[in-house]
C-alpha cells in the first residue's frame, strides 16, 4: 500500500528547512511514501532574504511524485507582526482545501496513495483540527529539542496541577525569582529565572494541552545527545504521546550571497581553530551600546574573530545593518584589529562553521545552531536572545557541558518587547577566552558528541532506528483507524 502524509511547517524559514530535510528523509528511507509539503505565508513581509526566497522558489519548482510542494499564496501580508497563531488561524481554509483537492485529484486514478496523516509543526498544532475533519491522524515534527518538549509539558503540569505563585512563575516576578524546579527529564533543578519569557507569560499553555493530541512526535535531536530527557518519555510516567529522535535534520548546503567567498577565502587564510565566529541568527541584532561591549572584548582579547555584526530594529523585530560603523565602534578598533578580525553584516553560517579556522561559535542558542555546531565539531558559547533558547543555553552549559557561558542568567526577551541587559566587555572577554581554550573539557566533548551525531544519521544508528519507529507507527495507525471507524480509502 503506498501512503502519503501531508506536512505543515511553521510559516518561517528555520521551521521550513528543517521540514522540508525531514521530508526528504522519509521519502528516501520508504520507498511506499510520499509527502505534501504545504508552504504557508510568512507572518511577516521583511521575515524572508534574498536567500531565503530563492530556497522557497527553489522548491515550488522542485515537486515530484514521491516529494511535492504546495505554496498558499496570500494577496496581501501584513507589514506589522501579528500574533502568530492567530496567523496559523487564518490558513485552516487554504490547508483543508490543499488537502480536499489532494484527495479529490487522487480519487480519480488507480493505486493512488492513502492519506496518512498530518505531520505538523508544534506552532502549527491547530491543524489536528483540519486532520480531524479527514479522519486522519496527527503527528508533531519538533523542530527543537527533547529537553524543551519536556520542559514544556512539566510547565503545564505545573500550571494544572499546583499553586504556581510559590515559584513566582508571572510575567513581572520570574526573572527575579531564586525558585528551582525539580523537571523530571532533566539532572539537576533548573532555575524558574532561566524559564523561556513566553513560559511565565502562559501563551504556550494552550499550544502545549493540544500536544497531547497527536499521535506521535518526531523530535529534531540525538539520542546519544539527550538520553536523559528521552528516557523520561520512554519510561510511561511522561503521559505523553510516543517521542521518536530522528535528528540532527541540518541544511547543510551552502549558501548563496553576494561576497561569501570574500569570508570564507579570508578565513581559509587563518590557522586551525584560530578564529572565534560570533552570530546571532536572523533576528538577532544588537544596540550601539552593546556593539561596543563586544568590540572593546574582542579588541582586549588578542584573539582572531568574524563577528556578523547587526542592529536592533527600531520598530520591526527583523535587524538592520549599521550604516557607519567607525562611528558606533570604539575609536581605532578597526586599526588595532584589521590584521585578525573581519566585521561583517550577513554571514553563510553554515560554510563558516565548516571551515577548520573556525575554534568556537558565539551563539544566541537556536536549535538549528547548536546542532550544525556539533555537526561540525565547533564548541559554543551562549548568547540566548528569545524564545527557547534560555533552555537551550542552560542545556548545553549545564546539563550537557557542551558549551560554556558568558554570564550564567539573561533578562529579556527580543521577541516579547522586553529589554535585555548589556552584557559587559568584561563578561565577553572571558567567556571568548574560555571558548577558545585548546585542550578544554568542553572542546573534547563536543568532538566525541559531533562524531555520535553523525553516526546517529547511518544504518542501524539511533536517529534511523526512530525513524523507522515513527514509519511503523504510522501504519500501525492508519489500520487502527480502519478497524475503529471504517474510514473510507482513497
């Protein structure tokens, strides 16, 4: 019987090619499988690059029979940055209608493929809703990791079952708050003050309750890097539904922008693990204030750097690029540091990481980062800027010991509108420092962890185990639904 499943990706772009690398994954591992991949609108028009848009348009033209892609077009995008799940609200219609003609068109020819199910992401878990109107099953794709899930649904429980005031867990008191919590999936009590903003704020409380919806969840992570937290959902005390590890699901080709080989042919001139890369994703952009902090670190510390360089928005989330830097940077750092540093605005995070110059990664923690670090063997240090990546930063510092840190708690929240703290010259230079020690703990660590997640990735591996897992389960599934309702083939 050949079966098809129908993914859903967040609408942005990280959310997407993680999606669309699992996609690939499936079809090529199953030969009885195909996949839809339903493109949504970005919530945002200035969330998409050059870049990026060329990668989308690259896709549409890309669709086969076994790996197809559906793109909603919507008329007009809002210029201002709506509540996302309200967004997520809106494109119901348009994926119930994807999926209508689907399954009207498949109607219509002979050994045509069986919806399977919707395999959606975890902002996009409304759409259980759409699965439901089809009779079909739900699965979640968790573009972060075990951990965080994790994190979540103890957050949840706490909210449901206990006085959360004793923790200070609100908006105004968490960062403040000296309360740990005793999270089953993690080693050590993890600190109330470290929580995501958007965990004290509740707006992922009704994101989280639909989670226990799905039938399964594929999660973007190693066993070998998470066995704590994995084996707390394995162990059925978790109450959750069945947790398969199938990563780390990287976009590894590199990519394409005006000047990359003026970086990365400046870097191949560099002695090994020389260079220290400070990056901060795509929305991550800083305040002149801060700009000099690093600077004045990076001046002090001696030491060989390329730092992707960009400005805070003032009135959009997205960053800018500074128009003179010589008048935001401290007077003289571009004489005393032209020798061994490189400031730039957009860097090819991905063609740096690969480069054998690069000795440690200054990150702001997404999980797509963090992975592509390990994937390449480049230690980390954490500059967590929004959403999960707190967790994440507490994660790979303290629970794992595959990162060090810069400062051991990070008030603020990009995302959310609330002001971070300057991070001192003082603070950077040690941790940069730290980050490029040569024969550090940390270093030896994440070699042996790099070489675990590529072997994860071959036969007999446990990220190909958990994909198989997930493939069984699926049609485990779908003869289960046969048996209860007698849901009609198509």
């Amino acid at each position: 019987m050949k079966f098809e499943l129908i993914f859903v990706p967040a609408p942005g772009i990280s959310h997407l090619r993680s999606s669309v690398e699992m996609a690939k994954l499936l079809v090529d591992r199953e030969p009885r499988l195909s996949v839809t991949v339903i493109i949504l609108p970005l919530t945002f028009r200035g969330q998409m690059g050059v870049d990026d848009s060329a990668y989308v348009s690259a896709l549409s033209a890309a669709s086969n029979d076994s790996l197809r892609y559906v793109l909603v077009e919507e008329n007009q995008q809002p210029t201002a940055w709506p509540k996302n799940q309200n967004h997520i609200e809106d494109q119901k219609l348009n994926v119930r209608l994807v999926v209508a003609k689907l399954m009207d068109d498949y109607s219509k020819v002979p050994d045509s493929p069986r919806i399977a199910g919707f395999v959606m992401d975890m902002f996009c878990v409304s759409m259980v809703d759409v699965a439901n109107e089809f009779n079909v099953p739900s699965y979640l794709f968790y573009t972060s990791n075990a951990g965080n899930l994790a994190l979540k649904f103890h957050v949840q429980t706490l909210y449901d079952d206990v006085d959360v005031d004793k923790y200070g867990l609100t908006e105004t008191e968490f960062e403040d708050s000296e309360a740990e919590l005793i999270v089953p999936s993690m080693t050590r009590p993890y600190p109330v003050k470290c929580l995501p903003y958007f965990f004290a704020s509740k707006q992922l409380l009704p994101i989280i309750e639909r989670f226990r919806e799905v039938k399964g969840i594929m999660v973007n992570t190693v066993y070998e890097l998470e066995p704590y937290a994995l084996k707390f959902f394995s162990s059925g005390d978790s109450d959750t539904p069945p947790v398969y590890p199938v990563g780390p699901m990287l976009h590894l080709k590199n990519q394409v922008d005006q000047k990359p080989s003026e970086i990365l042919d400046w870097l191949d001139e560099q002695p090994a693990k020389s260079v220290v890369f400070l990056c901060f994703g795509s929305m991550g952009g800083f305040s002149e204030e801060q700009a000099r902090e690093i600077a004045i670190a990076l001046d002090r510390s001696g030491l060989r750097f390329l730092w992707s360089l960009r400005r805070a928005s003032l009135d959009t989330k997205f960053p800018g690029e500074f128009t003179n830097l010589e008048e935001i940077l401290p007077e003289g750092f571009f004489d005393r540091t032209k020798e061994r540093g490189k400031v730039v605005g957009w860097a090819p995070q991905v063609a740096v990481l690969g480069k054998p110059a690069i000795g440690g990664f200054v990150t702001h923690c997404g999980w797509n980062s963090m992975l592509e670090s390990l994937w390449f063997g480049v230690p980390t240090a954490a500059w967590p800027l929004y959403a999960e990546q707190k967790f994440n930063a507490f994660e790979m510092v303290e629970e794992l010991g595959l990162a060090v840190e810069i400062k051991k708690h990070w008030r603020g929240d990009l995302l959310s509108g609330v002001a971070s703290d300057t991070v001192t010259a003082d603070d950077i230079e040690k941790g940069v420092k730290c980050l490029m020690e040569q024969d550090s703990d940390v270093r030896k660590r994440v070699k042996e962890m790099s070489e675990k997640c590529h072997l994860a990735l071959m036969d007999g591996g446990s990220s190909r185990i958990g994909l198989q897992k997930f493939i069984e389960d699926v049609m485990k599934n779908i003869n289960s639904i046969d048996r209860g309702s007698g849901a009609t083939k198509i």
